[in-house]
C-alpha cells in the first residue's frame, strides 16, 4: 500500500499539486461522472489515458485492473481505489509514464477528425460507441443520476399540474428515462408491479433470447387503444429503437 499523497497543497496556496495517480483517479471521474460535466470528446480522452496506463501496469504485473474499473464506474475516489491506482502506477518508469502521456496527448489533438468518441465498458481494453443509449455512468450512490434527474421532473410536474398531469404522453419520455437507467432492482420491481396491477398482455411469443415480447396490436386490445395510439406513444417516450425487439419471434411452450 503507497503512502504517497495523490494530491497536495500547493505553495501558493490556492491550488493542488497531483501525481500521476490522481490524475488517474481524475480521469475516471471524468468517464463514470456527471455528464453534464464533461464532453464525449473529454470522456474519450479520458477512458484511453486510463486504459492506456492500466493495461502497461498490467504488463509488468499488476493483477487488479478489472477491480479499478469496476470501483471507477462507483465514482467514488475510496481508499482502496486510491491505493490500487497508486500500487498500478509505481509499477511504471517515469520514462514510460511521459511516453504515455504523449501518446495520449497526441491521440487526443488528432481524435475529433479521425476516430470515433468511445467510452470505457465495464471490461478494461473495452470500448463502446459513446452514442451507446445504454451507457450508464454511476454516481457515488451507485445509480445514474439521469435515474433521479427524470424522477424529479415527473415530481415537479404532480407539484405543478397534480397527480394526473404526470400520466399525459407528453410526459412518456421521462418514464422511458427513468426505466432504462434505473438499477436493475428497481426494473424488477417495475415489472413485477406491472404483471401484479395486470398491465401487460397475456404472453403468446418469446424472442430469440427467451425474453416475453408483445405486439403493437395485444398492448392495444389490451388498453382499448388503437395500434396508431400506441406507435404515437412509443414515439413521445422516445423509446431507442434497439430497445424494440425486431428479431424472430417463437410460440410461447
């Protein structure tokens, strides 16, 4: 365990002087941090300068890069966190650490007309597209903050326009937000209160993956809508179309 301090006052006072690990420790705040905060071109920069210095720390024998990634998408700077990263980075000259930083660097000024903006998956040396509606960057309580953000806004509407306004399809998307990233026991809960207040349709099919899937036509009959109500539905929820399953279909056994 290093006790060398990450970050230490500066003589003047009014700023930090930050080693090699806490600007690690920065760049992961920088990728699983509040979006809001950062751009996709920073989050870009940011993931390949840390995946760039933990697969050579890996190469010369550090065993616990899938643990810092995995406490990095906490974006929480813990002790252990702290620790891991520093133990990582002692691990590389100070020559190869500058060689790094160059490369990265030179990467990062070529980047915006060449490559395409990616963002760290939960496997280090992974990457995703970062228009992935699916990516999700935990806060410090573990849960996406666009979770709470859509949880809010719904509130603030019953506040404003009482309990029924937040039912209007207008309002749709901001279901969608809350659901696609929620914590996984949260979407249990959901789908469990769904089947218990009856609101989905009897099951006929099942997709390739073995998941239920339901048509346009059975959610209509079973609301008493018409199809068209419930296409212009799933258009104001902005629904991802890769969140529509498109594949074949099978009779439910």
């Amino acid at each position: 365990m290093s006790k060398n301090p990450m970050f230490k006052p500066h003589p003047d006072g009014e700023q930090f002087l930050v080693n090699l690990a806490g600007c690690v420790v920065l760049a992961g705040n920088t990728i699983f941090g509040d979006p809001a905060e950062t751009t996709p071109q920073g989050r870009t920069n940011a993931m390949r300068l840390v995946d760039r210095f933990l697969q050579e720390a890996e190469q010369r024998g550090f065993k616990h890069t899938s643990t810092v990634w995995a406490l990095m998408r906490r974006n929480d700077c813990n002790p252990r966190l702290a620790n891991l990263v520093q133990d990582a980075m002692n691990l590389i000259p100070n020559v190869m650490q500058a060689q790094i930083i160059q490369e990265v660097v030179g990467m990062a000024n070529a980047a915006s007309s060449i490559s395409q903006l990616v963002t760290a998956t939960k496997h280090p040396g992974q990457h995703e597209p970062e228009s992935n509606p699916r990516f999700t960057r935990p806060g410090p309580d573990g849960v996406d903050p666009r979770f709470w953000e859509a949880g809010h806004a719904l509130n603030e509407i019953r506040k404003r326009e009482g309990d029924a306004a937040i039912h209007k399809p207008e309002h749709a998307h901001l279901y969608a937000q809350m659901y696609r990233f929620a914590p996984e026991s949260f979407k249990k809960e959901m789908d469990a209160m769904a089947r218990e207040m009856d609101l989905m349709p009897k099951a006929t099919h099942v997709g390739a993956d073995g998941q239920l899937v339901y048509t346009s036509q059975q959610i209509a009959d079973k609301h008493g809508i018409s199809v068209e109500e419930v296409e212009r539905f799933i258009a104001q929820a902005d629904i991802d179309t890769d969140d529509l399953y498109s594949g074949p279909v099978f009779p439910l056994q």
